[in-house]
C-alpha cells in the first residue's frame, strides 16, 4: 500500500512514516496541503493520512481540493489531527468527504488497525455511490470551516500564551535561582573571606606567642646560667672572705710581734741594732707593714663586692624560686638595679623611693625581667643626662611600683602600641620589641596586674605597675638602699 503522510511535524511525520513502513507500505511525506497536493497528484497513493492545522494549506482545504480533482478524489482522505475542537472538527472533515477523523495521538498498531478498517469500509462503499457532500453546499462548508479553523487558531493562541507565561515563570524561577545563587555565593565569599582573616590572626597570635615563648625561654635560660654561675662562684668566695679576715688578724698579730721585736732590740748592741735595721730594709719590712692591712682590707672590699654581685645574680633569676612565692618588691628592683647598674650609670642618676610594703606572691623571676626591661628603656630613653626614679608604695591589697624617666619620651602615635609585640622604635638589631609584650604578658595575664604609662614628649615617660598583694601580706623589711 502506498501512503502519503500530509503533516508540518516533522517528528510526528517521522513516526507516522515508520508506522506503515513497519507494515509494509510505500511512504510519501509532505509538510503541508500545499506540497500533499502536488504528491498525491505524482504519486497517486492509495489512502493520504493529513494533519489538519498547517502553514500554507490546511488539511480541510486540502481536502476540498482534492474532492474537485477528478483523479484524485477517490483516494481515501483521513484526518489524524489533535482534539482541539472535538467532534465538530470530525464533522466537518466527514461531511468534505474524508474517510474518517482519527484524533492523535494513537498507538502505532492501533493505528494500523483503523487504517486497515477504514479502507475495508471505504473499498466496500466505493461500490456504492462516490460522496458528493462537496458539491451539496459549499457555502456551509466553508462557513463551518471557518468557524473551526477560528477556533482551532484561537485554541492554539491560548496554548501559545499558557507556553509562554509558563516560559515567563521558569525565566523568572531562573532569574530569581541566578540572584539566589549570586547571593549565596557572594556570602560563601565572605563567609570564607571571614574565615581567612580569623586563620590569619590565629596564625599571627600564634607566631606572637611563639616568640614571647622564645624570648622568655631565653630569658630563663640567661637566668638559669646566671644562677649556676653564681653559685659556683659563692662557695669559693666563702673561704676567700674568711680568709682573708684571718689574714687581717695575723697581720695584726704579726705587725705587733715586729713592733715588740724592734722594742727589744732597742735594748741590745748597736752592732746588732744596725745588722737588723739592715734586714729589715733589704726585705722592706716597713712597707710591708704599712702596705699590707690596705691590700688585705681592699681585697676584703673586692670579696664583698663579688659576694654582692653574686647574691645580686641569684636574687635576680631566682632560679630557686621559679614558681610563686612571697617576695619582697623593692628587694627585687635593688637587685635588678645592680644587675642594670653598667647600663645605667653613665647617662642616668637613680633615685629610689621605697616605701614600706608587704610581701607580695609573685613569681620574683618574672617580675625582675619586667622590672630589668623598663629600667633599660628608661636608660635608652635618656640621651645624655637624666633621671631614673623609682617608687614604691603599698596601697590597701596591691603594691604600686613606679618608674619614670626624664628622657625622650613616646610620641603619641606610638602609645598605644609599645605593649604590641615587635614594637620598637630602635635601630634593627638594637631591639626586638617584646621587651614591653613580655612585660604586659607577665604583669596582666601572670600576677593579674596592671601596667600603664604616661608620657610626654621631650619631657620623659613613667610606667606604674600595680600588683595585688595575693597571699602575701606579711610585712618585708625596708631594704637597705646602695648606689
Ligand atoms: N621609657 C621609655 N621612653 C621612651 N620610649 C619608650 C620607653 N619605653 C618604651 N619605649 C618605646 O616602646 C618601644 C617598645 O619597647 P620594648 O621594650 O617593648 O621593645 P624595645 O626596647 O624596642 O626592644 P627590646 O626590649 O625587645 O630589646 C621602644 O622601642 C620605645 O620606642
Ligand atoms: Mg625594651
């Protein structure tokens, strides 16, 4: 059987056209009425199955041309169009002379079946009489065509504007998805942005604390070097001073034997008086004699000098006393002091200022290095000659210690970071600026303290520790003050 499909889909054509080459038949397409009249008119197949809505020519008027073609009016027509009118459509095309309507979509075997029937039923009528319904009224017809051509067009408007309103929501579901998403990437980006500075900041203070740890390690370590230097050297000192106060006393002892002796010889023969005189000069017993209380009592001075230094060193590491403990403050600074002392004694008149105060609990160690750190600053601050003042005072549960110097002072953009790790306004490789870092560290988070300063350009800086007394309010002797 030859088939010619009439249709302007050309998916719907493809599966019409392999439909009925699936059961044998000879396919003709044509993609509208236009092109299936000229097909059927070369071809002449043995049924047409046509599309009713189609650019060009539609299929009614398809139809209706090939109802007026003596040759090509007796092929069987039949409509395969979609429900948008109903049974009025089916009516229309029946009464221009199409074999039957068949509404789409239909399964392909399905298909086939009413194809084959309606042909049966066709070959059977043909023998009959050949339709003339075309001819009866064609004014009707083609009103009536109209009217379902309107409708169909007017169907297909609405379905075009619900696609288009339905396109219209998923573009804006779209555009509101894009601006969603832009936002939410936008927050992921700051979102991650904030994440980065917190890494970095937690990367700074790490590296901050690193260094402090460092800084404080080697501060220990200096400590704990100092101490065992002090104490090997306290021992033989021991026997040095002892010894020398028992040297003192002999030669007491011995310079009154000589004076005895020279008593003595007063008495004897002048030939013997010369011959000891004459001894007595080659050995320069008189000089020895004047010579040697001065050198023994220098070298006592010297001794005790040492002794001090030492007790200085130990007092100022207090490796013993490395955890907390009642101390005494001012004991602490004149210790340090003396350990500053070559740093300080060219540029700087120190003026103490100690008042009574109690025993405080601290970690004594710790505070002489913050103690060690302001009275260096100071020292630097001052340019030429100047004034190092300190001064102590108990107040109620807390101690106050206050140094001040009549140097350069901070500039003001400088105050509030002095306590900043790295901080310093000295040459590279004078300073590392954490002396101040190490001290707040200690001061504030260690003895829970406080530290501030006050400064005035060209005038000087005074920095004020307070510490809270804490278990310790026993109170600490005055201190013997030494320059
Ligand atoms: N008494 C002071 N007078 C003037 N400026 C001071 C004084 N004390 C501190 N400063 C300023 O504060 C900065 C930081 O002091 P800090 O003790 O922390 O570090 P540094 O002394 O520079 O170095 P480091 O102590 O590590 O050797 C100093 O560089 C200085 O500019
Ligand atoms: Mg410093």
């Amino acid at each position: 059987m030859n088939v010619l499909i009439v249709e302007d889909n050309v998916s719907a054509r493809k599966l019409l056209r392999l439909t009925f080459e699936h059961y044998g038949c000879t396919v003709f397409e044509a993609q509208d009425g236009q092109d299936g009249l000229e097909q059927a008119a070369r071809h002449k197949p043995d049924i047409i199955i046509s599309d009713a809505l189609m650019p060009r020519m539609d299929g009614f008027q398809l139809l209706m041309a090939l109802k007026t073609d003596p040759v090509l009016k007796s092929i069987p027509f039949i409509f395969y169009s979609s429900a948008y009118t109903g049974d009025k459509e089916a009516e229309l095309a029946l009464s221009l002379g199409a074999e039957a309507s068949v509404i789409k979509p239909v399964e392909p075997a399905e298909l086939w079946e009413k194809i084959c029937a309606i042909r049966e039923t066709y070959k059977a009528r043909q023998s009959k009489s050949a339709h003339a319904a075309a001819d009866e009224s064609n004014e009707q017809y083609l009103r009536e065509y109209s009217r379902i051509v309107a409708a169909k067009l007017e169907e297909k408007v609405r379905e075009l504007e619900d696609e288009i309103e339905e396109r219209k929501e998923i573009q804006d579901e779209l555009e509101q998805l894009n601006e969603t998403l832009e936002q939410r990437v936008q927050e992921r980006i700051a979102e991650l942005n904030e994440r980065n500075a917190e890494i970095q900041l937690a990367y700074d203070n790490l590296k901050k604390v690193q260094a402090q740890l460092l800084q404080q390690d080697k501060m220990a370590s200096i400590g704990q070097l100092a101490a065992g230097v002090a104490h090997e050297i306290n021992n033989p000192m021991g026997f040095i001073i002892s010894n020398l106060s028992s040297l003192g006393k002999y030669v007491e002892k011995v310079t009154a034997y000589l004076d005895a002796d020279e008593k003595i010889l007063a008495g004897c023969a002048l030939e013997i008086q010369e011959m000891a005189l004459k001894e007595r000069q080659k050995y320069k017993i008189e000089h020895i004699c004047k010579d040697m209380p001065m050198l023994i009592s220098e070298s006592a001075d010297g001794a005790q000098r040492v002794r001090q230094i030492v007790q200085d060193l130990k007092s100022f590491s207090r490796m013993d006393r490395t955890e907390f403990a009642n101390a005494n403050i001012n004991e602490g600074l004149e210790s340090t002091l003396s350990i500053a002392w070559n740093e300080l004694k060219y540029n700087a008149t120190v003026i103490r200022e100690f008042g009574q105060l109690p025993l405080v609990w601290c970690n004594q160690g710790q505070l002489n290095q913050v103690f060690l750190n302001i009275l260096l600053n100071a020292a630097h601050a001052i340019k030429e000659q100047g004034t190092i003042r300190i001064k102590t005072r108990a107040k109620e549960e807390s101690v106050t210690i206050a140094i001040s110097d009549t140097g350069s002072g901070i500039a003001p953009e400088h105050i509030n970071r002095i306590f900043d790790p790295f901080f310093t306004t000295k040459d590279v490789g004078k300073g590392t600026g954490l002396g101040l870092a190490i001290a707040y560290d200690i001061i504030t988070n260690k003895h829970g303290g406080t530290i501030e300063v006050q400064s005035e350009p060209g005038k000087g800086s005074t920095f004020v520790i307070t510490l809270p007394v804490g278990r310790g309010n026993t109170q600490a002797p005055t201190v013997l003050t030494r320059n």
